[in-house]
C-alpha cells in the first residue's frame, strides 16, 4: 500500500514541474491591494474584479497582476485584456 502512495507522490512532484497541464476555466480569488480586499473572478470566458477601476475600464491591476502570476495555466482568451481586444477589433 505505501509503494503505491510513494508512486502517486512521485508523480505529482513529476507533474508540479509542468504546469502546462492545468488550465483554469473558471475561478474566484481574493486579491489583497494596497487599499483594500478585492474578489476578483474569472468565469464563462469573462473576467470581473469588484474594485472601481474595473467598473470603469474592464480591467485592473489585479486582474493583469493574477495573469501574470497564473500565465499559461489560464487559457488564451483570459490572457487578453479588453483594451488589446477591442484595439484589435477597430485595426480589422
């Protein structure tokens, strides 16, 4: 029974070395700024972060902080912000 606990943490120390392998579709997180707590989530392709500048702008530094962090883990569409989408749609 142990040899077979040994293998499985054998294999996820082999797995932690490629984070290529995860992909988020969907997640939520608590990000703590300077000013304040903010949840921040990520879901059916859409990003949204409680603070106000997101209201305004449709990211933050807290969403593009969270990019940063998680990379190629989350998908392509959650890499792109909205200001590089929409200057690409207007060069079209």
């Amino acid at each position: 029974m142990r040899s077979s606990l040994i293998g499985k943490i054998e294999k996820a120390k082999r797995y932690a070395q490629e984070p290529g392998r995860v992909t988020f579709s969907g997640l939520t997180a608590v990000f703590h700024g300077e000013n304040d707590d903010h949840k921040l989530s990520y879901a059916n392709g859409k990003w949204h972060c409680a603070c106000h500048f997101f209201s305004q702008w449709g990211t933050c530094s807290h969403i593009m902080a969270l990019q940063q962090i998680l990379g190629n883990m989350l998908p392509k569409e959650a890499l792109a912000s909205p200001i590089e989408t929409e200057t690409q749609t207007l060069e079209k």
